[in-house]
C-alpha cells in the first residue's frame, strides 16, 4: 500500500538531503564535445523519481522532482572511468562496436565513440540508482558562486539552499531500465 505524504509539511528542494540510494529518470541526453572541445561527452540530464521524500536531520524534504546532470566524457584521461560506469548502468557493447583503446582515444581516432554515442541517446526515459548528496549554496556578495562568502554574525558562512552534489559515473548502484523494469538493451 502506498504511504502518503502530506507535501504540505515538506521542506522545499533547499534543505539537505541524506548521502544515500535514489532512483532516477534520464530526462534528456545531450550529445557535444567537453568543455575544452577536445572530446566527445554524454550529457545525461536526471531527475529523482524516487524516493518521494526523506527525512534529514529531523525533516522531511521533498528528493523527487531534484535534478542533475551525469556526464560521461570520452576522453584518454576519463575512457576507463567511461567503460567501468557504462558497464554499472548494464550498458554492453554491441560486438559490432569495441570501445576505443587509450591509445586510439589519445591519438584523436575518435571514430568509434560516435558509435557508442549512438546507443548512449537511447537511454532517454530508462531509469537507474544512484547515490546522491547535497552540498551547501553559499550567499556571496556578487550573489554568483565565484563571489565572496558573506559571514553572518559569529563569522560563518551563510548558507542560501543545498543542490545535489555533481556525481560521478562511479556513484551509479544500479543498472539502467525501463519504466516497466524491463532491460533497455
């Protein structure tokens, strides 16, 4: 039977969220070079399906509805850590299709990710686990990230909300489904 919460006596998406396993849903998958446009990247844009709430140091807060990004980079540096959290989601690579080696990926025969890419966008709407955390939002005197921290009156820094925390393809618990729980692949 399922619980029901009064959403009226949860604390809005600002408070902390306890470090631990959440169900999530691919949103969108975004395709482009990283940052430095020296590699290609997976932009899986997640949202928390479950649980619905959790409660923290005394308070329910609402996780459902939170949201982040997973990025994978194909890049020498980051290919290992691609495949190990490639393989976590359940993702197997058609035998039509082998992961670059190191090697190939340092000398930019990028030729194959395109390939893998093409699986990847597939993974919109399939849903994983993930252990998630939040991290403070600091109020600065610019009001942006890269301002100052204003102190309040003991000389701490002020605290504005909490956002999940940027997490990592070796955070993922569980392996890619279908909203039915079906194996995508």
């Amino acid at each position: 039977m399922p619980i029901e919460v009064d959403t009226e006596k949860l604390a809005d998406y600002n408070t902390p969220l306890p470090t631990r396993a959440y169900t999530v849903v691919v949103r969108e998958v975004k395709q482009a070079p990283n940052k430095k446009k020296t590699a290609a990247q997976d932009e899986f844009e997640c949202e928390v399906l479950a649980p619905d709430s959790v409660e923290f140091a005394g308070v329910l807060s609402a996780a459902a509805g939170r949201t982040f990004s997973l990025y994978a980079t194909y890049s020498h540096k980051n290919l290992s850590n691609c495949k190990t959290g490639l393989a976590k989601l359940g993702f197997i690579v058609p035998k039509n299709i082998t992961m670059p080696t190191e090697d190939e990926v340092a000398s930019g025969a990028l030729t194959r990710i395109n390939e893998i890419q093409e699986v990847t966008v597939g993974f919109k709407n399939c849903v994983f686990d993930i252990t998630l955390s939040t991290e403070p939002i600091y109020k600065t005197d610019t009001g942006k990230w890269d301002g100052k921290r204003v102190k309040d009156e003991h000389g701490q820094d002020i605290i504005q909300g909490y956002r999940l925390a940027m997490p990592g393809l070796s955070d993922i618990t569980g392996a890619l489904r279908t909203m039915d729980g079906e194996n995508p692949f």
